[in-house]
C-alpha cells in the first residue's frame, strides 16, 4: 500500500478559516482596498497568447533587482514568500537537522522545516511577545541549519532589531537565516542592505500585503548569489504565473498609490491602538498592518459578533501564549472609521473590562 513519508504523516496541516468571508475582510492582513488601478488596466490587456506561452520570469527578476538595489543573481521571484520558505527548506535540510523558530509565528516555517525531516527547535517569545535573542543564541547547535524570523512578526507585529539579527547570522554561520520581512512597508527596517556582507542571510518580502497582489501569489527572495545559483536548482522554471509577471511591474511604478495606502494603514494602526490604550485593553505594538489585542477569555465570541456587523477579524487563541488574543489588520482610513465604530458597539455589548484583559 502508498504510504506518505513519516515526516508528511505526522505534519500539522495549516487550515486557513475560509469559507464565507463576505464583508469587510480584517482578518488575513490583506490589502483592504486592492492593488494600484494600474495593474487592473494591464491585466485587462492579457491575450490569449500571453496565457498559452510558458510564463518567462527573468526579465521581471531583472525589475524587481533593480528596485530593490540588487544583482539579478541575488534575486529569485518565488509564488508568494510560502514558496521562498519551501525552496530554502529543499535547499539546505536533511532529515535530523535543527531548524529554530521564534513562537508564535507564521505556521509555514515549521510545516515545510518538517516535511523534510528536519527537527524543528520552537524558542518561545519574552512575555510580552518581544524578541528572545539571548534564548535564540543559546538554542544554535551545530546542527542547526536553519533560522527562520518573520519580522515584523506575525501575529504579533513585534520587531527584531537588525543588531539581533546580525548577531544570530554570524554566531550561526552554518546556518541559512531567514528573515521574512513581508510586513517591510509598514516599518521600513530591512536587512536587504546587508545579504553581500552576510553570506548566510536570505531576505524574502511579499507584494501580497502593501501591492495588494495576494491572488496572484508573487513574492521575492533575496541572498548572496552563490548561495541563490543553490536555490535556484531545486525552482521550477514556471513557478510564478504569467498574470503574476504582467501585474507586478505596474504595481512597483505606482509607488504614490503604495505610499498613500501604507500611510493610511499606519494611522490607523495608531488610532487602534489608541483605542485599546484608553480602554485598558492590553496589545502588542505594532509594526505591520494589524494589531494583535487581548479581548478576554471569549475571544470566538468576540469574533463571532464582529462577523454579525460584516467585519472578519482572527482569533489566535490557538497560537502559543495567545489564549484569548485576537489579530486585526488595518485598511484604508474609511475601513478604520468603520473598525472603530463597530468596535466599541460590541465592546460594550460584551462588557470588556481591565480585570478581563490584564
């Protein structure tokens, strides 16, 4: 009888809440207003002899190099930075080797790590979810290979300083360091500048969130380009989509549409914050397009009644260390005006009070 690898049977599958998702989607980090008009007037210029040729990624890799200040051979375009994830996992594990990841976190780092036999080494956050260096340092052993770090993290939008990631890069040098910065727009920390100085250092950055490209799936992922010529073996020649390629170009020449979007979410992030602020509910400050909140012990609750008034937003109850905490990301100014509004309704029908949250 076909049986799966052992490393596959025993994974944890990542079950994303889909399903009726209609009304005003708070709930995924996604763009809440969608990608710059432009690419919708490329894309409506698709011909059915752009969807029946195989999709040519490099001269659009030889864009994005150019935007983002590096050599085409330190730039692979990747479906989404899932995609980056996996191919550095096919890269450089073998079944045995360590790979650590700071908790909570994005659950993808740990899902691809094991499908390949990899232990995965989870080193919880401080308790106020800010990052752990000293307990990362003491956690690499030589048979660490892999360091994975979303940051800004999600779901708790803290940051890792660019000291402390320099420092786990060099006391690691046997180790691929990821560093996920699909959330850079929001904070404008990046470590991009230092991959030719950091021969284990790999950036990935997504235009899912900023660009407003999530369905068309295109990511990117940057290293020093004897270690990306690696990557590169293990890619498909066709892995990114010919709408995908189409799209993107127009989203990095609309840069004003970008700012402006990036601009409006960060003042809602403070309003939100604000709001929890002056309400003694406890959260994590962010640096990304959502604010993860402690509401209390009935989280799903919570959830639930926002879901009644039209507005998704996640319980991450089921994260470690977040019983009772709920992520919710942050749109367009007119997006937020309407958050807050149905907020405090419900805040006020569940009676959230400071002894429930502290």
């Amino acid at each position: 009888m076909l049986r799966a690898r052992d490393a596959v049977c025993s994974l944890k599958e990542y079950h994303p809440p889909l399903g009726d998702r209609s009304g005003l989607r708070l709930d995924f980090n996604e763009n809440t207003v969608g990608a710059s008009p432009r690419v919708l007037r490329r894309l409506q210029q698709l011909t059915l002899e752009d969807l029946a040729r195989y999709p040519e990624r490099g001269p659009v890799e030889a864009q994005v190099a150019e935007f983002l200040g590096l050599q085409r051979e330190e730039v692979l375009l990747t479906n989404g930075v899932d995609e980056g994830i996996h191919l550095l996992c096919e890269t450089y594990l073998n079944p045995g080797d360590e790979v650590i990841t700071v908790i909570p976190t994005f659950a993808m780092y740990e899902i691809n790590a094991a499908a390949t036999g990899a232990r995965v080494v989870r080193v919880p956050a401080l308790e106020d979810f800010s990052f752990p260096l000293e307990r990362v340092l003491a956690a690499v052993t030589s048979q660490t290979r892999l360091i994975a770090v979303a940051n800004p993290n999600n779901p708790t939008g803290t940051i890792a300083s660019a000291e402390d990631l320099v420092r786990i890069a060099n006391t690691a040098p046997h180790a691929a360091v990821l560093v996920d910065e699909a959330y850079f727009e929001f904070c404008g920390q990046t470590l991009l500048g230092s991959i030719r100085n950091l021969p284990n250092v790999f950036v990935a950055r997504t235009f899912s969130k900023a660009y407003g490209l999530a369905g068309l799936r295109v990511g990117v992922l940057a290293g020093p380009a004897e270690q990306m010529r690696m990557v590169r073996r293990v890619c498909s020649p066709y892995n990114v989509n010919a709408a995908a390629l189409i799209a993107l170009p127009e989203a990095l020449a609309d840069q004003e549409y970008g700012r402006q979007y990036v601009s409006e979410v960060q003042r809602g992030r403070e309003r939100l914050e604000l709001e929890f602020h002056n309400r003694n509910i406890a959260y994590c400050p962010s640096e990304t397009n959502f604010v993860l909140a402690k509401i209390g012990p009935e989280p799903a609750v919570f959830v639930a009644a926002m879901k009644q008034r039209g507005i998704l937003v996640r319980d991450r109850s089921s994260d470690p260390g977040c019983d009772g905490w709920v992520r919710i990301t942050l749109g367009s100014e007119a997006h937020t005006g309407r958050l807050l509004s149905t907020l405090s309704e419900v805040l006020a029908e569940m009676k959230i009070t400071p002894e429930v949250v502290a």
